[in-house]
C-alpha cells in the first residue's frame, strides 16, 4: 500500500481551514493577563496567559482605537477575539477586536507590593544612591557571558572609550535561580574592589524573563553595595526593581556602556578646541607682553640701561674697596672679643650662686619677720582678750541682772532721794525691761 505524504504548506493549509470553518473559534471570549505588550505603528501585540498557559495575540489598530485605557504589561482583561493559523510559521494567535479592563495581574500586584515596600523603607531614595564617577577607568559587567548583552555592553565601550578595564562576572539572568546568581557576583565585585561601577544587565525578553531582577534579596543586595551600580536591563519600556533601586538606571544594557564612559571623539575633539583656544589665548598674551616691551625699553632711562649698569657696578666696587680699608670686619670681631671677656668676667665671679645666696638670706628674714609679727599679733590679742573681760565686769547691764535698777525723772538719770518730785513719775529700767512708778512720800535717811 503506497503511503500518501502531505507536505508542511499543506498540513498548515488544512489546520487553517480547520481553524477557519469552526464557528466555535471565530468568536471567542477570553480573560487573561496581559505580557510582552508592545506597540507597533498603531498595533498591539501582546500575550495573554494564566497560570499554565499563553497564547500570542494581536489587536490592530482599527480595534485599538476605540480602547479607553492603555494596556500595560501584568493588567487582567476580558477579550473578544478570533483564533487564527499563521501558515507560514506553522502557529495560531488570537485576533482580539475588542477588550476591557478586569484588574491587575497578580504577577504585576506582587510587583507592585513590593515596590511599596522597598519605597517606604528608602531604598529608593536619591540621597542614599551612590554617586557616578564621572570618568570611570575600570567597570564591572554582571550578566550572561552567551547573551547578546555581554556583547553590546563590550563592544560599545570599547568603541567609546577603549582605555576602560571591563571585569566580567558571569551569572543567570532568567528563572529561579538567577537571582542568587546575581547576588553571588555583586558581592565578589565588592570583595574584590576592582571595578568602579557594576552594570546588572540582560537583554530583552517577556516579563516572565526579566521576573529573577524584581527579587527582594537581590534589591536589598544592590542597595548594600559599596559601588555604585547601574541597571541596564531589557527594553527601554521594561521596568524591574532593579531599576529603582540602583544608583542609575539605563534603558538597554547598550545604553549603560554610553552612560558610563565618554566618547573618545568628542573628548578629542573637546582637547583640540581646547588647546587651540589655548594657543590663542598664549599668542595674545606673548603679543601684549612684547608690545609692552617695546614700550619700556623706548624710553630714556631703558635706553642707556647697560650705562646705567656699569656706572652702578662701579660704584658698587668703590663701596666695597671703601668698607675693605675701614675693615668693619676687624671691628666686629673686637667687640665680639670684648664680649668674650665680659663673659669670662661674670662667670669667675660666679653671678648665680651669689644672686642664689642673697635669695636664701631674704627667705630667711622673710621667715624671720613673719616670726616677730605672728608674736606681736598674739600679744595684742591677749590684752584686747583681757580688756574686754574687763568691760565685761564694769557693764552696769550685768550689775542690773544682780537685781540693780536705774530710776529717771524727766529723763534724768536720779542718784539720791532728794532729786526725787513726788508729783511726777519715775522710770524704773531694769535689765530686762523698765516700769512706770509714782513716788508716794520722801523718807530722809537718818543722820548719824
């Protein structure tokens, strides 16, 4: 029995008709997350998945018009779409004509979330960035050394500014274990201290490739490193935590290489304008200071400058033949010999030690006379102390305490009962207090 084989065209041409002739396909009501979206000329291309699935789609521009959102990579959507065979390649994707906003993914809301996060903490702040060098020697690359990242990232530095050392750290950039990966190479760059500035970079790819630079761990990584880094990863569209959280964020690993280094061109170019503003500037310089020149030496006193010269050179050698003859020299030296003498003097007559003894002797009458005026002192204290017992046993208040009193009349101190009116009072003060008394009668003391 001869075997009848169909060729590729004609498989894919059946499974289109297939797809074409079921009404079950040609209106189809989908929800799913939105990936990879991009635009193009006015059309949307995207994926549309779910836990375990995807399938690619297209929403022409002529649909898209009527949307009232911009979709966005991790938004859930319902559509209305039809299933279609692209022959040529042997795929099918969706043609979506129409589509509305469910809510976010939770891939995107997890991004979100910690966004949030990291944000309150300041791992995004500005201030806690590291700054760039602006002319850097040395650069470390960390990413896939098979991508096509490695490759522009080298080449494109090489090409701009050829004397930068380029130290490559070799990692995963996509799946679940990439992010360890990652954190591996920035700490050995910061253990080993050789480059200036770290690039975390891949190429572009769907958001489920590019998830591994949204790890928490990693961005606490990059935050804690002692050099500063740049993230060049994906498209210029695409936005990861790596993003946020790095000193400089590039669109393309591409555009980190330009970030970080100069154009060798334009810094030559910058040198020649330089130096020959420079050479303009030293020929104007030259041109006033020789004009100048010419003006000092027109003059009178510049015009007989080597007369000048020698008629002062001769009088200088006149002054020197003067000072020679009078030899001050000689004189210097007899007075610095009298010193001497002076010296030899003072030091027989031994200055130090006599000045040392006069000081002991005047120590010691200091001592002495401090002695004679302590004595003096304590004499004269011991008569004040023996005077003032005394004025303690003449007080009349101390009489008084022994039952003594005074008695006044008109103010009058009474010293005999003959001075005493019977018709005014007396005042008797005794030591505590006084009294008011009336005289009653006068007895005369019995003459003997």
């Amino acid at each position: 029995m001869k075997n009848n084989y169909l060729t590729v065209t004609a498989l894919n041409r059946y499974i289109a008709f297939k797809f074409e002739t079921d009404q079950s396909l040609r209106n189809v009501l989908i929800q799913g997350e939105i990936s990879n979206f991009r635009i193009s000329k006015g059309h949307l291309y995207f994926s549309l998945k779910d836990e375990n699935s995807e399938i690619r789609a297209i929403m022409f521009s002529s649909a898209a018009a009527s949307l009232n959102f911009i979709p966005v990579d991790g938004m859930m959507v319902l559509i209305r779409a039809q299933v279609g065979v692209y022959q040529k390649g042997g795929t099918y994707s969706l043609t979506v004509s129409d589509m509305k906003q469910a809510g976010l993914g939770e891939s995107y809301l997890n991004f979100l979330r910690l966004k949030e996060k990291l944000q309150k903490e300041g791992l995004f702040d500005g201030d806690k960035k590291l700054p760039i060098p602006e002319y850097i020697e040395r650069i470390g690359v960390i990413t896939s050394d098979t991508g096509d990242a490695v490759n522009d990232i080298t080449s494109t530095i090489f090409k701009r500014w050829p004397l930068t050392q380029i130290y490559l750290y070799p990692v995963l950039v996509q799946g679940t274990e990439a992010p360890k990966s990652i954190i591996k190479a920035i700490n050995q760059a910061n253990k080993d201290g050789l480059a200036e500035v770290l690039i975390v970079a891949r190429g572009g790819g769907s958001v489920e490739d590019l998830a591994c630079f949204n790890d928490e761990n990693l961005a606490r990584t990059i935050f804690a490193s002692k050099i500063p880094t740049v993230s060049g990863v994906g498209h210029e569209a695409d936005f990861t935590i790596c993003d946020f959280v790095a000193s400089l964020r590039a669109p393309t690993p591409t555009g980190a290489a330009v970030l970080l280094t100069k154009n060798q061109y334009e810094i030559a170019q910058i040198i020649n304008e330089k130096t020959a503003l420079l050479a303009i500037h030293f020929k104007k310089v030259l041109e006033q200071k020789f004009y100048r020149y010419q003006e000092i030496i027109t003059k009178y006193h510049f015009r007989n400058f080597p007369e000048i010269l020698d008629q002062q050179d001769a009088s200088l050698n006149a002054l020197i033949a003067k000072l020679e003859s009078v030899s001050p020299l000689g004189k210097i030296n007899g007075h610095l010999e009298t010193v001497k003498n002076f010296d030899s003097r003072l030091r027989v007559y031994n200055l130090p030690d006599k000045i040392a003894a006069k000081i002991q002797l005047v120590d010691e009458r200091t001592a002495n006379l401090h002695y004679f005026i302590n004595q003096i002192i304590h004499n004269q204290e011991q008569k004040f102390q023996q005077f003032l017992e005394k004025i303690i046993i003449l007080n009349p208040l101390n009489l008084m305490k022994k039952g003594y009193t005074l008695t006044y009349q008109d103010g009058v101190l009474l010293t005999k009962a003959a001075d005493v009116k019977t018709d005014r009072n007396l005042t008797v003060k005794f030591h505590d207090g006084e009294i008011i008394a009336k005289p009653v009668a006068k007895n005369k003391k019995n003459e003997e």
